[in-house]
C-alpha cells in the first residue's frame, strides 16, 4: 500500500514547486508562467483577449463518491475552455486556485493537477499561475481562462437574426444520464458497502458526465469552412435554457424541432431504462458542453453535410417567441427547466 504526505509536510510553497515540475509551456504568448507574483503574457497585435471563469465546489458540481480527482481537474479544465469556444476564440492560458482541506493528501492534489495537465495537454493551454488556500469544508477549485481571437471576430450571444439557422455540435442528454445511472450507484453502495458497481454497460453516459470536451474541434472546422457563427452558447444548463439565452440577447425568437435533436443510441438506452422522456433529456439536462450557435441560411449548403453537426430549428421574429415544434407540427413555448444554481 502506498503512503500518502499531509499537505502540511510540504506547505504551500513546497505544494507549489512540487505542482510546478509538471507544467510545461505551449504557447508563445506565454512570457513568464507560475514562479513569479504575476504571470506575463504578450498577445500577438490584432488579438483580442476572452476572459472567463468558472467555479467547482465538491458537493455542488462534483461528488467524489463516484468522481475521480482526475477527472474532477480534466473537467476544471475543459469546462473553461468550452466558454472560450463558444466566442469563437483560442484558448492559451488559465490560473487556477484552489481551496482545499486537511483531509486531502498531496499525491490527492497531484491526482487533481494531472487531470489539469491532461486537459492542458488537449487544448494547447498553458496553466501559469494561481493560488492555494486551506479550506474547512471541501474543495473548490477556480479556474479562470484566457483566450485569443482575431479583432472584431469574437461571437457573441447578441448576433442571430431571424431566419438564421439553429446548430448544435455532437449529441444531447448524455451528461444528464449519465449523473443518473452514478447517484443510483452510490445509493446501492451507501445501502451495502460490499456492493460493487457495473458501469460498463454505461460508459458513454458515465464518461459524459465525468469527463465532458470542450469543442475547439468544431471551432477550427467551421473556420477552415468559412463559417462565421452569428451567435453562439456553450450548452452547461441545457439546450433549452441556453437557446432562450439567444433569443433574449439578439431580440429574436426560435422554432427548435423534436425530430431534428441529436441523441446517442447509448444515452436512449437509459433513458428508457429510468423511464424518462429523451426529449425531456435533450432540452434540460446540462454539462453537456456542445456548442448551441446560429449561422447566416446561406451557409446551409456548407453545413448541412457535417456529421457533427445537427441543424435544429431556425431563429424568427421575435413576437414570434421561442417554441419547440413537435413532429404533430403543435408549437410548445420552451421553458427553462435546467440546473439552478440558486
């Protein structure tokens, strides 16, 4: 068995140089990373810089029951970086800072930061700099994100126009399963610690949920398209909520079709097998992290083959609302019926 060090048989200090060894720099933009009171970073002229952060609380965003820390840090990550995306932009660089208790081990927090670092790794991002503090409770991680864009090319949630078309990337309702088929497993377990769970059968919902990517791959195939995004939304609440974020920024409304929202055969699956109404998945389950954008209706022809992109609906006028149209052709006004926060 392996021992595990205290975090107070290294310090903070000591904490930060151990974590340091493992960072390597990508990106030319990076000047100076972790070991100074600032981080210098030199975008290039003619860049504009995004700025986004986002908080991880244990017992909020990620129970460590059925979450490996890992993951947990992959998905620090990734997260971040999916709201740089869906500007459009580049990532280059994040700080992270972390709170954490007594309870944790330094390997636990170096489990943490090599899920960063696999992340990091993935997205060609630089992690240079940050902060480290006690908790009393559990751990939170912040991690706050740079990015570049060229000037004037940043998408915003405000561009869509009526007739624009609507687009997801990838498939929808996956995370939220995959959140369900975990914490009926940690019931079972908590009901009889000898219980050993069987998530093989359930792997892609499960990895959906543990490990979410950010999609730059989208990003970079619709530049080498031509393709520039009207409007654009990472989905972390649902597709529901985020399209009404569309609607309310760009003063338009929406027509989103049942028949055309993109499920997994997987995430079908047990959806069926908890008795809950894919549709009902696909509109309000969140941390899926796809891209929710619209693009010009001349652009059809460009975007209608790619297979990882779905075409959903279009935007309309806005005294128009915002309206699921079922394959019956009844228009339902949607609802945000997604994870809130408070």
């Amino acid at each position: 068995m392996s021992s595990v060090t205290p975090l107070n048989a290294l310090g903070e200090f000591g904490l930060i140089n151990r974590l340091q060894q493992t960072i390597t720099l990508r990106q030319p933009s990076t000047t100076l990373g972790i070991g100074d009171d600032a981080a210098i970073l030199s975008p290039a002229a003619g860049q504009d810089t995004v700025i986004s952060t986002d908080l991880l609380v244990e017992g909020v965003h990620f129970d460590l029951t059925f979450c490996p820390l890992k993951h947990v840090g992959y998905k620090a990550v990734a997260v971040n970086v999916s709201d740089v995306a869906a500007m459009n932009a580049t990532p280059t660089q994040i700080v992270v800072g972390i709170a954490v208790g007594a309870r944790y081990s330094v390997e636990a927090i170096e489990e943490l930061y090599e899920g960063m670092r696999l992340a990091c790794e993935a997205y060609n991002v630089d992690l240079v700099g940050g902060d480290t503090t006690a908790s009393r409770g559990g751990l939170t991680i912040s991690v706050t994100v740079l990015g570049q864009v060229a000037q004037g090319q940043a998408v915003r949630r405000s561009g869509a126009q009526a007739n624009d078309l609507l687009c997801v990337t990838g498939d929808l309702g996956g995370a939220l399963l995959g959140l369900q088929v975990l914490e009926r497993e940690k019931q079972a377990w908590q009901a009889d610690p000898e219980f050993q769970p069987e998530l093989e059968k359930y792997s892609y919902v499960v990895q959906r949920q543990l490990r979410p990517e950010a999609r730059m791959d989208v990003i970079y195939e619709l530049r080498e398209l031509g393709i520039m995004p009207t409007s654009m939304i990472d989905i972390s609440d649902g597709l529901a909520s985020e399209t009404l974020h569309l609607c309310q920024a760009s003063g338009v409304g929406a027509r989103v079709f049942t028949e055309n929202l993109p499920i997994a055969n997987p995430t079908l699956e047990v959806a069926e097998e908890f008795s809950l109404d894919p549709i009902m998945c696909m509109l309000n389950g969140g941390e899926d992290y796809e891209l929710l954008f619209t693009v010009p209706l001349a652009d059809h022809d460009k975007i209608k083959n790619h297979p990882d992109i779905t075409i959903i609906g279009h935007m309309v006028p806005q005294s128009e609302g915002a309206n699921l149209i079922t394959k019956a052709g009844q228009a339902v006004p949607l609802r945000a019926q997604g994870f809130k926060h408070f």
